[in-house]
C-alpha cells in the first residue's frame, strides 16, 4: 500500500488532547447570526454545497479557495447569479487555503478537493478554530485517522464528513423502522458503493463524460486525481457510502462499534479493457491498474452483529449501493425495493413491494423538510447534510456526524488495503473512541424536534 508520499510531498502532525461531546442532529430554523463559510475547492463537488449554500438566508460565503481557475470562474458565477456579494477569491497555490484559514471572519470551512489532501486540510482548519465540513474520505491511513482524533479532542472543534447517504430518503425510513423494531433485532447488513465510474476515472473535459481514456494532468475534474488511486492502491476506496447508514442503525461509537475486517480482492480488468476498447493505441492502455474489479469486506461487531460491503466501480453496471437490512422478524433490500416482514407480509416467503412501508416510516425529518430538500442534489441529501452541518455552526453544538463517525467509516479503506495486502487475514478495527463508544448515546437524527 502505497504511503502519503505517493500522493503528496507534505506531512501533518496533530497532538493529543481532551475528547469532544457526543454528537446530535441539529435541524430548526431559529434566529441565531448567520454562518460565514468558506470553501476550499470548489471543483464541481464543491460547487454542489456553494450553490446550496447560496440559497440560504443564513450563511454567508466569505471566501472561495481553488487552485484552478477554470473552476473558480464557475463558482463566481454562481455566486452572481444568486445576486450575493462576491466573496474574497484565493487562487495561491495548493496551500493557499492557509490564507484562507487565516481570516478570523470565517465560522467554519467546506473541503471538497482530492482525498490526499483532505487530512492536512482538517488539521489546518480545526488548529485555526474552524468547524470542518469534509467531503469524504478524511483519512487515508490509520495514522492520518488518529491525527483527526486527536486534533478535534484537543482543539475542541468538530470534524462533520459530509456523508449524505445517511439522510437519503428511504434509508431514514428504514432507520425509523429499525428504531421502533420492525425487523426485531439486527442480525445482518449490506451496502456498498457500486457505480459504473469508468466515465468519472478517464475524462478529457471535452465532453461531459466519456471524453476519452485520459487521467492524471491531462483528466477533466475527479480524472486528474481519482484515477491514479486505482493505479496504486486495492482495497475498499470508497466505502462511507455503505457504511455511514448502517453504522447509525447498528449504533457504531454509540454503544456498539466494529471488532474485526477482512477484505478480498477480485482480478482487475474492468479500467483496462475500458481504454484498449476506446484507443488501443493510446498510452493509458499500458497502465497497470491494482485496484481489484470487485473488492469484498466483512466487518463484526462488539454486538455481534455482521455487514458486508462491496467496492465494485470498473465494470459496466448499473448504479446501487446493495443495501439490505436484516434482522428476526424479516428483512428489506433496496435493490428489488422490495420488503419481507414475517407474519406481516401478505405471503409468506414472497418478498413484497417496500414502498408502503416506507411512506409509512417516513422519517420525522423528511416529513418536516422535505419541501425545503426538493431540487437539491442526490435527491435531497444533500440539503440535508448542509442544513445539519449549518445549524450545528450556528448553534456552536456538535454536528450530526461527529470525528469518530469521519474516522471510523473512512479507516475501512487502509485496513481493507492491509487485509488484502495480507492474503484475506482478518485485522482488528482500531477503537478511535479510546472508549467512550460504551457510554455514548445514539443521537443522529432523532425524532423532529430539530
């Protein structure tokens, strides 16, 4: 597995320190000052949360930082367009968002760039006394995850990965059903992130996608960074999706957390053959590619409990993060929308049509804002993981997704590259909380009170 150098000529340190409250969702409208963000990258991510965060009467953007200046020409137009004030501009370099950083008017930062950076930017921003929205991942390595930890404990400011699945519509029913016990207890869960990416990975910026087989330098957007982790590394790269949802239902760092991993890896083939079939004669059609097809890993629990994810993003497919929740009295899978509750359903062994019960579950949350999530990205998840991140600033509260939900999730990746590495040993899943995981109240999205 290959270290931070691979990626980055830089290190980051971060010292020890006290440990933060246990986090709560923050969702209300109330009449507390605005928030004044900032925005390190705004690449076509960072543009999502800018152009959310335009909308809202309570945040100010202060200041944009990118090191492209393609992309900061988008992002002002959006700002235009949303007839706000222009806010300061910062194009200095890869650590220009130190600069940034520096301006004691800003309450709280947005990281949307590429994930090797993504460490040293947090660490940088809770040293600066900033609240941290991340898009995922946060930590590359486990040494990476213990410097958020310790970081956030000490500075005492929280670190939110902005991991939107968690407020995806059907998966909050599913959370609401699990909470008031309509699958019994919890025996079994699934998830994963299994995306065609082919299109993402190799993209010249001449078409919207599939605009040739370039990454690296020559790439358009995710394909000048994203690509070469597929190069050099095999393990679950991108696993929060999957992982997030089900670790609230199953109460990970909340009274339950994650004992043991073992990942596999398939052959790789998929990126390969997608560049010989677009240009064989093309360079890119030589590249070596470690990442696995389809990467396989099961996780246990303290509880008992077993998940298993799957990281599958270079085949031809379509699009599904393979949920399934599973427990003593049935079970529900996104992938059919298809529901089995024993003694419930109308047959019995005959799955049935989930949609009934999830209107009828419909999170508390959604019923209150869903009118305010309607047209935002990812079907309204992404209203809903700002809005919980907003309200947390301005409330000066721990957010929804706390430092140990960023490094937990995120630690699946190198300890999935370690497993792998190993031949499928199993290896031991690290306890970020020191503890604290025993006395710890699940408060994620609780009720609608917010």
């Amino acid at each position: 597995m290959p270290n931070r150098r691979d990626f980055l000529k830089t290190t980051a340190t971060a010292g020890v320190g006290l440990s933060i409250l246990p986090a709560a969702a923050i969702f209300g409208k109330d009449k507390e000052p605005r928030v004044r963000l900032g925005f390190i990258g705004v690449g076509l991510r960072g543009q999502n949360h800018l152009e959310l965060a335009l909308k809202r009467s309570d945040v100010e953007v202060v200041a944009l930082c990118d090191v492209q200046p393609r992309m900061m020409d988008m992002s002002l137009k959006l700002v235009s367009e949303a007839g706000k004030p222009k806010p300061s501009v910062i194009l200095e370099g890869p650590y220009g968002y130190r600069k940034l950083l520096d301006n004691k008017d800003i309450d709280a930062v947005i990281i949307s760039t590429p994930w090797e950076w993504h460490t040293v930017m947090c660490l940088d921003a809770m040293n600066a006394k900033k609240y941290v929205g991340c898009e995922v991942m946060t930590g590359m390595t486990l040494d990476e995850c213990w410097q958020l930890v310790h970081t956030s404990e000490r500075t005492g400011m929280p670190l939110m990965m902005l991991e939107n699945v968690c407020y995806r519509r059907d998966v909050m029913a599913v959370l609401n059903m699990v909470r008031q016990g309509v699958f019994g207890e919890l025996i079994h869960l699934q998830g994963g992130y299994q995306h065609d990416l082919r299109e993402v990975k190799f993209n010249d910026g001449q078409q919207p996608y599939g605009g040739g087989v370039e990454f690296g330098d020559k790439g358009f957007s995710e394909a000048q960074w994203r690509t070469r982790h597929s190069v050099l590394r095999n393990g679950d790269l991108y696993p929060t999706h999957g992982i997030g949802p089900l670790a609230m239902m199953i109460n990970i760092n909340r009274g339950n957390r994650f004992t043991q991993l073992v990942s596999y890896g398939s052959k790789a083939r998929g990126l390969h053959n997608y560049v010989v079939k677009k240009n064989p004669t093309h360079p890119n059609a030589k590249v070596e590619f470690k990442l696995s097809d389809v990467v396989t890993t099961m996780l246990q629990t303290v509880q008992g409990e077993t998940i298993l994810l799957q990281h599958d993003t270079n085949l031809p497919r379509p699009y599904s993060l393979g949920f399934r929740v599973q427990g003593t009295n049935g079970i529900w899978m996104d992938i059919n929308k298809s529901i089995y509750l024993e003694g419930q359903s109308p047959e019995p062994h005959r799955w049935e049509d989930a949609k009934s019960w999830l209107e009828k579950y419909d999170h508390p949350l959604w019923k209150k804002y869903g009118h305010d999530a309607s047209g935002a990205g990812h079907g309204g998840m992404d209203w809903f993981v700002l809005h919980g991140f907003i309200e947390s600033v301005k409330r000066k509260t721990p957010t929804p997704q706390d430092v140990y939900d960023a490094v937990t999730w995120s630690a699946i990746t190198p300890l999935s590259e370690e497993s792998i590495q190993k031949g499928g040993e199993t290896v031991l899943f690290p306890d970020f909380t020191n503890g604290k995981w025993m006395f710890r109240k699940n408060e994620f999205a609780v009720g609608d009170e917010y």
